[in-house]
C-alpha cells in the first residue's frame, strides 16, 4: 500500500506539472521574467494547488493518523535560521537561471535531453555537497 | 500576457494539490520533491517508497502525453548556465530544507513560518535572476 500510494502520488504531481505546462521551463522563465511578455501562469498554479491542499489539510489532521502509517512526519521547526533563508535564496538564483526547480527537471528526464540530464546531475551533486557542508548543525530527517 | 493559460494551470495546479494531499493522506508525509529524491539516493532507510515516489514522477508526463498526445516541451541546452544552475537548486533546496512544492504547496498550506519566508526568498531571488539575466 505504501509504495502504490507513493507510486500515485508521484504520478499525480508529475502529470499536474505536465498538464500545468511547468515541465517547460520557458513556461515558467515567462512568469519569473517580468521584463518581458509575463505569462501569470505559474501563479495560478500554485494558487489551485494550495486551495486543495490547504483545504484538505483541514480535513485530514482531524484523523490521528494517516490511513496507511501509525503517524504523521510533519516537519517540527519553527525558527527562522540562516541555513533556511540562503539556501532559499540560492535555490532562487538556480531556479531563475534557468527555469528548473526540482519536480518539473525530474519529471522533464524521460524525454531524454542531455541539457535537462545534466541539470538533474548537478542536482545531485548539489545536495550531497550540501550534505557533507551543512550551514547549521546536521538536520534530523526520517 | 497572450501567452497566459489559465484553464490548464488551474487543472494542473489541482493534480499538484492532488497529489501532495494524497502522500499526507495515506503515507502521513509531506511531498517535498528535493527532499524525497535526494533521500531516495543518500539514505537507506525509508528508501522503496521513496523510490516509488520517483517512479511516478517519471510516470505522469508520459501518462498525460498518451492521453494528449503530445509530448513535446523545451529543454535547457546543456551548456554552463544549467550545469551551474542545477548545482545552486541542489544545494539551495538541501541547506533550504525544501523546493517549490515542499515549501511553496505543503508548508504554506500548512500556514509554516519557515516556508512561506523560504517560498519569498526563492520567488524574489528568482524573479530577479530570471528578469536581469
């Protein structure tokens, strides 16, 4: 059950990012890039994906647990640090640069192109690099 | 704005939404794209759902190319911008804690601190970036 669900879930993001038009990173370089002909699309997006999220995350967290796991992992920081707002910032500077943000690059692979291929590796390498330089102390993840 | 889409960003937007909900809904997990995928690789435990999670995103593209019949987009050239570019979105959202969906959909749906100033910072770092270079 968990890795169907898992499996749709994945699915189900990817297709909305492909139905969405945010697989094609120039889709999104016209929102980012407001000197030019901008294109509110992405904004849209997001906006229909948080009202569905939003409201039913309302919904779910009056269930105790999940239906297929004996609890929920939801993130438990609260504080502000230096670590959350520069890689914010730097991710930004990636994102801008070419239009690629992690889901549309990773769901862009199968149509083979070496440019989104190598950008994809680089990714990787990203976050290992960041892994063995962390900026605060070492994260927890589950 | 004569390339604004509304109807399919406002569909697309509602599989993201979807899709999100469903992972907190069964699995209990937020679906944060950097976060699963760069677990899926460096860690072991909790690594088969994860990869699942990875082979959908694989999936829904060719899914919705059957239906549509079109599986053409544009793609970066592979040159030094996107290598450096792919590099920067890795360890930003590794150090960031989180990308677009992570903070952008589930933290601010959650009404998180931490993602809604994350999601401002990447959004204006971004908008600058992409409107001066």
């Amino acid at each position: 059950m968990h890795l169907f669900f898992a499996l749709l879930s994945g699915m189900l993001i990817s297709a909305g990012i492909a139905v969405s038009k945010m697989i094609d990173p120039q889709k999104v370089l016209s929102f980012l890039d407001v000197s030019g002909n901008w294109d509110p699309s992405l904004a849209l997006v997001m906006a229909a994906a948080l009202l569905v999220y939003t409201l039913g995350y309302r919904l779910v967290l009056n269930k105790s647990t999940p239906l297929f796991d004996k609890n929920f992992y939801l993130p438990t920081k609260q504080h502000l640090d230096r670590s959350l707002l520069a890689g914010a910032a730097i991710f930004g500077v990636g994102w801008g640069l070419t239009g690629y943000c992690p889901g549309p690059a990773i769901a862009a692979l199968p149509a083979a192109s070496t440019g989104t291929a190598g950008f994809v590796a680089m990714m990787v390498l990203g976050w290992f690099i960041a892994g063995k330089i962390p900026i605060n102390k070492r994260q927890q993840k589950s | 704005m004569d390339n604004f889409t509304p109807f399919s960003a406002l569909l697309g937007g509602s599989l993201i939404g979807l899709g999100t909900l469903l992972l907190l809904v069964t699995l209990g997990r937020i679906a944060g794209i950097s976060g699963i995928v760069s677990l899926a690789i460096f860690q072991r435990e909790g690594r088969s759902w994860r990869l699942a999670f990875v082979a959908g995103l694989l999936l829904g593209p060719l899914l919705v190319a059957l239906v549509i019949n079109d599986f053409s987009f544009s793609t970066p050239d592979l040159n030094s911008r996107t290598l450096i570019a792919g590099l920067l979105v890795g360890l930003g959202t590794a150090w960031g804690s989180g990308c677009t969906s992570g903070h952008g959909i589930c933290g601010i749906g959650r009404f998180s601190p931490r993602s809604i100033v994350a999601t401002m910072m990447f959004m204006t770092t971004g908008v600058i970036v992409a409107s001066l270079f």
